[in-house]
C-alpha cells in the first residue's frame, strides 16, 4: 500500500473538517500525518537557574514574589509579568495572551515553568505553568507547527493513531546494507522515535536515520543531474598544445599562486576532456580570479574556438576589457568590448568580425545575448558574477556555440555545505590564496560616538590624494529610508570635506546613472563616494583605500566582507571602519570577528553559523533546498557521506538493476526530473 497515496481521512477520528485544517498544515496522505515532525522537544526536567544557558529552553521551580503585572494591546493581546524567586535569583516571568493567570498567581505561591530563557534580561518567557510542586517528569513532548483550531495534543493524537493502523506499512527507503554499514535504524522505527521518544538516544539515533535519508536523497537527485549533464553533454574536445599554454603562463607579469595553479589545471583537465565543463570558480576578492579566466580563454583561442565573457554591468565589462586586453594583447589576440553603449558603425564592425573568427574574445554585458551576436565558434563561455543573472539568459549565451565550456566565476565566498547543496549539479574550484606582497585591509570597529575622529581619519587620507568610500545600510532599495539615509549622510559630508568633490549613488538612480557616478569615482573625479550597497562587486578603483560603513550591524559578514573588499586594490595600506552601536550579542560578535580575520571563507562559515542557510543567501536566492530534519550547518559531516554515496550510486550499474535500489530510483521518478526509461 502506497502511503502517500493514501488521503488522510483513512486514519481514524479524521473527518472532514479535522482534513481541511490538516491540509493547511500540507497534511493530504497518511504519509504526510507521519512525516509532520516536531519543530521542537519540551523536557519538563527541573534545572538549576544557574545551569540555564542564554535563549536555552527550561523547566525551573520557584515562588510567585509579587502581584502579577497585566497590560493590554490592541487587537486582543497581552502581557502578563510577575515577579518569581527562584533559589536566590529574582526574575521576570512573562505571559503572553494569557489575562486569566492574573486571578491564580499570588505570591508565595510554588510554580513550575518551562519557556525561553533570557540571561541578559533575567526574564523567563513562558509558554507553560504547573502550580504547586510536581514530580520529576523525565518525559519528552514533542511540539508541532499549528494552524487554527488545531492543538499540538490533536496533531499528536492523529500522529499515533495514524502509526497504530499504518505505522507496519512505512516503506524502507534505505537498502539494507547502507543501514547496516552505518547501523542506522528502520525508517518506520525512526519516524515513530521522532513523534514518540523514549530517552533523548533514542531521539538521537532516530534523527541520525532521517538525517542521512533526506542528504541521500538530494544528493542522489544532485548527482543525477550532474552525470545526465555530463553525458548529453559530450561536446567537441578542445585540442590545444599543453606547452602553448604553459608559455602563455610564463608570460605572465606575475606568478601563479598555489591555488591559481591547481584550479587553472581543473579547468584545462574539464576543457580537454570529451565532456562540456561546468564549473564554478569561487575566489575571494582580489585571489586572482581574471588570471585564471585569462589561461583559459587563451586555451580555448589555441584550440581554433572563441572565448565570451559576460559581466553585470558596464563599468565592470570596461575593467575586464581592459585586464584581458593586456594580458592577451601581446600575443596577438583580438580581445573586443560589446555593451548598450556600443552604437552605429563600431558595433556593425564587432559583430561582423565576430562573425567571421576574427575576434577571439568578446567581453560585453546582457548585450551579448541579443540575436544579433552571432560566433563562427563559441568554445568557452565565462560568467562573472553568475548570481546577478538569471538562468534564461546564461543559457542562451551557451547555446550561442555548439555545447561551448562554461565557467561561472564568483567573489562571494560560499561555505562547502552550502556549495554542495545548492551547486551539488556542478563542480567547484576554490582559489583560497591570495597574491603575495598584498597588504591586508586594516578593519577597525568605532562606535557613533566616535564619528568625528573617523572623519578626521579620512581627511588625512583625502590629503594625501586617495579617495573613501562611506557606505550606508540598505534597508530596501524602494524604501524612502534609504535613500533619505544616503542623502542625509550626503550632505553632512559635503559639510564636512567641502574642499573634495563628495558623490551619491543609490539604488533610485537610473542605471546609466549609477555608471556615470563609479566613472567620476574610478577617474578620481570623485573623491569621497556615499552610497548605499549598491557599489558593483569587482569594480576595481586602486587609489581608494578606506571603506567606512555606518550602521554596520545591519549587514551579515559575507556582505561586510564583500564592502571591504571594494579598497585594498592599490599598493597603499588600506582601512575599513564600521561604526556600529550593536545591542545584541550576535550583532557585536560579527564586529569582532570581522576586525580579526579578513579570509572570506572563514567568515562565509561563521556568517552561515550565526544567520543560518536561509539568511545567507537573501530571501529571493533559489535553489536552496528545504529539509525538514536536516540542517546543513550542524551535520555538514553527513552531508558529505551522502553525497560521496549518491555518487558512487548513481555511476554504479547495480543501482539501475538491483531490487535492493528500487525505492530510490522510485524516488528519482517521482520528482519528475527523470524519465523511467532513464532509470529502469
């Protein structure tokens, strides 16, 4: 009996109503009843105050000191505070939506209480009260998401009601020799662990099976893509001389780091295979990332094929035009520019000599997607900053050539965990060195008070010739604060540097705007530029050397490293200052930790650990997937056993063959991304 196909109103007490409330918690099958897992476990364990851990949930015993303290709030709502001595400790507990308590509380009187505690604060936020004192209670409850009329004791009830007709009949998943080889539990015997624990092991061992489940099957999902890729893929093997290439590396102005060397060679190994490459190429900002793009193109140009760079915006086209042109120049490649702004005849004669081979490499912005773009022989296809654009546009820039290359570059630093989960499809190179000789950005935390001697700072770096950035907190690029925020700070500092040319960029301007603004900044012009975050990654201005940011607290650390990032590009010592005023711990964490590393990696990691998967990446990144028991962060490990498994599954013949394999390749069907054909 197939469970998920099975409506949820074959469990007994389900009716209809019970079903139009479940199914607005995404219950429709007896499978979806059984898979509704806890989002937390309440142990109503008495602990010492003392023991109790900041934001930690707990049980603790003490007296009511004071008459309870009743405000009301519209819309019905309210806020009950009493005053509790707990052993020699005198806190606030707090009540939400609960008046009624107001006539049980009195002093003297013992309670039990269980919510979240706040150390700071000394408050106790209760979401549950026993009066009188109570047995040891070594049981632990399992707490739902609810909706409506629905309780947590009704889900809970449903749930086991719903194990005691069907709970026999939860298919295994997992062939036997990978839960024996990891000593993993029954499936059935996990997901009736997880809505009815016994002791904390056996919550334990439950969520340790489901866990490495739901990695397993994402990433066998990941790895299918990957080879079905690889395999439709088998495009034209680029034929180019190994010693061509390494003289072109020699000829370069500087040497290959360590890890510029061993990614260059990835990606010539993924060129001269049979297979397209599909490659991500992370690199923090300033690692050498063009370089890298440079052998490659010149790789692809030795084997008889053109190369295509595409950059978000126009400024950033002309800083590559520029790089690559003088990297490949001096061996007589024709390396030319296509933007919006490429008009009449120029643009006429590019496209004509595109056309023809002429033009070896062609760098331009959205602009070389248009139809009119048309390659004698696109062989590799470079995207930089392959976030900014989306998935239409980058295939058809591909399928400009005949199964060209592709490389997509990138400056935001991802953590492994995320890297495998949301480019699990493609393979990942990490340049995670940077240049010697280059002097590290000196970060320097500053309260508000402290504004007048941060500015004082910059004057003197005015002076001396360079140019600042001052960057104020994105609150949304619509919202008038913002913008009113960035004019504010405007005109202030035109008070301030009167003798300087001060200029703003927000993200109400229009886009030609914008550009024209990094031009005066990039042409010295401009020397002190007020903006919001809308500053392009990689726009390289070599004479700015500090980056002040107000409100820094307001930023995740990627994105604080990503502003530092702008300076640090010339030969002169560079600062970045954050001014910042944070009340929580989390917020004066991330100050600190961004004044003592300035590696990207490390702070991508931790940024991951304190904002969490969805944060990192913004609410409108897709691709991320969306575990229900799994967490990327705390069980990295397991992340990458499954994916190791998935691989070797997927490129096994005994997975296409074997029964022991069938309700995975079920599975792979069932998401509709592939055809059983593929799988039977």
């Amino acid at each position: 009996m197939n469970l998920n196909q099975l409506n949820v109103t074959e469990v007994s007490g389900i009716g209809e109503s019970k079903r139009e409330v479940l199914q607005e918690l995404g219950i429709v099958s007896v499978m979806d009843l059984l898979e509704y897992l806890p989002f937390r476990y309440d142990n109503h364990q008495l602990k010492d105050l003392a023991d109790v851990k900041h934001e930690e949930r707990a049980t603790i015993e003490g007296k009511v000191h004071s008459e309870p303290s009743l405000r009301y709030f519209p819309r019905k709502k309210s806020k009950l505070s009493i005053r509790v001595l707990i052993g020699r400790y005198l806190i606030t507990a707090v009540f939400f939506n609960q008046p009624y308590l107001k006539k049980q509380l009195t002093p003297g009187q013992t309670v039990t209480l269980t919510g979240k505690w706040d150390a700071h604060k000394m408050t106790l936020t209760v979401n549950d009260i026993k009066f009188g004192i109570q047995p040891q209670d070594e049981s632990i409850d399992p707490v739902y998401p609810v909706k409506g009329e629905m309780s947590v004791k009704q889900v809970r009830r449903l749930i086991k009601m719903g194990f005691s007709q069907y709970g026999d009949q939860v298919e295994e998943v997992l062939p036997a020799s990978t839960r024996e080889a990891y000593k993993l539990w029954a499936r059935s015997k996990a997901l009736y662990s997880l809505h009815f624990p016994q002791t904390f092991e056996h919550l334990k061992q439950a969520r340790r099976r489901m866990v490495y489940e739901e990695f397993l099957l994402f990433q066998l999902k990941m790895q299918m893509f990957r080879k079905i890729n690889r395999e439709q893929s088998a495009g034209e093997t680029l034929h180019f001389k190994e010693e061509d290439v390494q003289k072109f590396i020699s000829s370069l102005p500087f040497p290959l780091t360590g890890a510029q060397g061993r990614v260059t060679q990835e990606i010539l190994n993924d060129m001269s295979s049979p297979y397209r490459m599909n490659r991500l190429l992370q690199g923090d900002v300033g690692s050498g990332k063009t370089v890298v793009a440079a052998i490659a193109l010149y790789a692809a140009i030795a084997s008889g094929t053109q190369g295509a760079l595409m950059v978000p915006t126009e400024i950033l086209a002309e800083q590559h035009f520029q790089s690559l042109g003088e990297l490949l120049g001096p061996h007589d490649l024709t390396v030319e520019m296509l933007t919006s702004s490429v008009k009449g005849k120029r643009r006429a004669d590019i496209l004509s000599r595109l056309a023809s081979g002429e033009v070896d490499v062609l760098i331009g912005t959205h602009a070389l997607i248009q139809d009119e773009v048309e390659f004698l022989k696109l062989g590799l296809v470079i995207t930089d900053e392959q976030h900014r654009f989306g998935v239409k546009q980058r295939r058809v820039l591909r399928e400009k050539g005949q199964s060209p290359d592709v490389l997509f570059m990138t400056a935001t630093p991802i953590p492994r965990t995320l890297a495998i989960s949301v480019f699990g499809d493609m393979d990942v190179s990490v340049i995670d060195e940077m240049p010697a000789g280059r002097k590290a950005i000196e970060t320097y935390w500053a309260k508000h008070h402290m504004l007048d001697r941060v500015l004082g700072f910059v004057q003197k770096e005015l002076d001396e010739g360079r140019q600042a950035y001052v960057i104020c907190p994105l609150i949304e690029e619509s919202d008038k604060l913002d913008v009113q925020n960035a004019i504010d700070v405007h005109a202030q500092l035109q008070q301030y540097f009167q003798q300087y040319n001060v200029g703003l960029m927000h993200g109400r301007l229009h886009s030609s705007e914008k550009e024209e603004v990094m031009r005066e900044f990039a042409e010295n012009r401009c020397h002190v530029l007020v903006s919001t975050t809308v500053v392009e990654v990689g726009v390289n201005v070599p004479n700015a050397t500090i980056m002040v940011i107000y409100d820094a607290e307001r930023f995740g650390l990627s994105q604080l490293h990503q502003l530092r990032g702008r300076v640090g590009r010339g030969s002169d010592q560079s600062y970045c200052i954050l001014i910042a005023d944070p009340k929580s711990e989390e917020g004066k964490e991330r100050m600190r930790i961004m004044t003592e590393t300035s590696d990207g990696f490390v702070l991508s990691e931790k940024d991951l650990e304190l904002r969490g998967p969805g944060d990192f990446f913004g609410n409108k990144q897709s691709g991320l997937p969306d575990f229900k028991i799994a967490d990327i962060v705390h069980d990295y490990r397991v992340l990458e056993v499954a994916r190791n498994d998935a691989s070797k599954l997927v490129n096994s013949n005994a997975f296409y063959t074997e029964e022991t394999y069938a309700p995975l390749r079920d599975y792979l069907k069932q998401t509709g991304a592939f055809s059983s054909e593929r799988l039977d």
